[in-house]
C-alpha cells in the first residue's frame, strides 16, 4: 500500500491494522484480554471512538470476541485472510445520516402536507410505543425518517436516505454497534422526533434543520454510550434484576 493511500485511510482501519501486526507477531495470544480502550486510545494516539470502531472490525472478522463488561479477548489470531474489506462504521453512517437528513428536513418544511404531518405524529405515537416493548423494533423510526425525505419531493433525496437505512441493518459493522445499543436499551428518543416534527409543522427550515441535526448529534452520542463497559454492565444488573423479580413472583 502506497504512503498516500495509507495517509488517505480512514482512521480505525490504520489502527486496526496496527493491532493486526500486533496479533500476527505474537504479542497476544489466543485468549489473551487486549489493552483497554483507554490505553490502547493513549498508545496510539487516537481517540476513544475510533478504538471502538477498530475493535469492532476485528470482531466482525472473527479475531476478538468482546465480552460483556469485561473487555476485548482473542479469539483466533490472523490467518492468510489478506486485507479485509471494511464496510460502513455506524459512526461513519450516523454521521452521514446528520449531513443528509439535516438537509432532507429543512427542504421538507417548505414542502410536507397536511397528511404526511399527520402520519409523523401518528409515527411518533409508534415509536413511543415500540420503545416499550423489550425486543421491539426500529420500524416507526425508519419510517419516520423516510416520511420526511419523501417530503422533500426529491427522488434522489429519497432514495440517498432510503439507502442510509439500508446499510444500518446490512453493513456488518453498524449492525453489530447497533445491536450493542439496543443490548444496553438505548431507544429512538421521543422527545427529539417531537420537536423535528413542531420545527415541520411550523414550515421552519432553519429549526427543521436544527432539530434534526440535534437529535442524529444525540444518536452519535449513545453510540459511544452503547460501547462504554459502564453502560452494558448497568444493563446486565438491569436485566437480571428484572430475570429476579420474575421469579420471585412466579414462585
């Protein structure tokens, strides 16, 4: 790999490959705990998101298991796989997302219905309910989303947002981060789809963009939450207290 290419990499994938030299020197064994991210954010240089988003690529390939609360473990080391092929991060996609939807709103707000506000609050009533379900969906939330870029009456808006959604679920990465989110029961936010569909109903581009803007600036942010060993032991201990008092009551 040329020394333009690799400066032209984005910044997980060089410290993925980093800690991949490191594995097939030897420096870890196969069961062996890495560094923390902390440390491993010191040593490097990095920041702490772009630590997850490499270890999140060498899980997807096998080589780490992440135990819950405990950290990052070897699993196998590197074999004569060659350079993996990366996919779409859900820090990458998020990002995205806050770009493209931010703008997908403001043009809304000049162009939505009477009947597309009325299906957003009945989607925001869907989604308040979805949150209540253990093992609900994302399906009132997606379509939420989707409600507003067909607002734009822009098919190329529609589509680039359509298909923003689509790597959600398929790009192995962002799936994997998001599955951690819902594992630590972090939900579509109310409050933040609320005040997007106000800034909507309003026709005020400038707050349509802002309130969308705020709320996918929040999903980053829990993101980043859904990764903290913090938040995934509190689900845990949130979980099995719940498993207790279920058997307490059914004894």
């Amino acid at each position: 790999m040329s020394e333009v290419q690799r400066q032209s990499d984005r910044l997980y994938q060089d410290l993925y490959r980093k800690l991949m030299v490191e594995l097939e020197s030897g420096r870890y064994a196969v069961g062996d705990r890495l560094p923390t991210e902390r440390e491993l954010a010191a040593a490097y240089n990095v920041s702490r998101p772009t630590v997850r988003e490499a270890v999140i690529a060498l899980e997807v390939q096998g080589l780490v298991e992440v135990r819950v609360g405990s950290g990052a473990y070897v699993q196998r080391l590197p074999g004569n796989e060659g350079t993996p092929g990366f996919n779409i991060t859900a820090f990458e996609l998020t990002e995205a997302r806050l770009l493209f939807e931010g703008e997908a709103a403001a043009l809304a707000a000049t162009q939505i219905t009477e009947e597309e506000l009325a299906e957003l609050d009945r989607l925001v009533v869907a989604i308040d309910q979805e949150n209540k379900v253990p093992e609900g969906s994302h399906k009132a939330d997606r379509a939420f989303h989707l409600t507003i870029a067909r607002a734009t009456r822009n098919a190329a808006v529609l589509e680039a947002v359509e298909r923003l959604w689509e790597l959600r679920a398929t790009s192995p990465e962002s799936a994997l981060l998001h599955e951690k989110a819902r594992v630590a029961n972090i939900k579509p936010v109310v409050d933040e789809h609320t005040a997007v569909l106000k800034a909507l109903r309003d026709r005020d581009p400038v707050a349509a963009r802002g309130a969308m803007r705020a709320h996918l600036s929040a999903v980053l942010e829990s993101l980043l939450f859904a990764t903290e060993e913090k938040a995934i032991q509190e689900a845990r201990r949130a979980a099995q207290a719940k498993r207790e008092r279920y058997v307490r009551a059914t004894s």
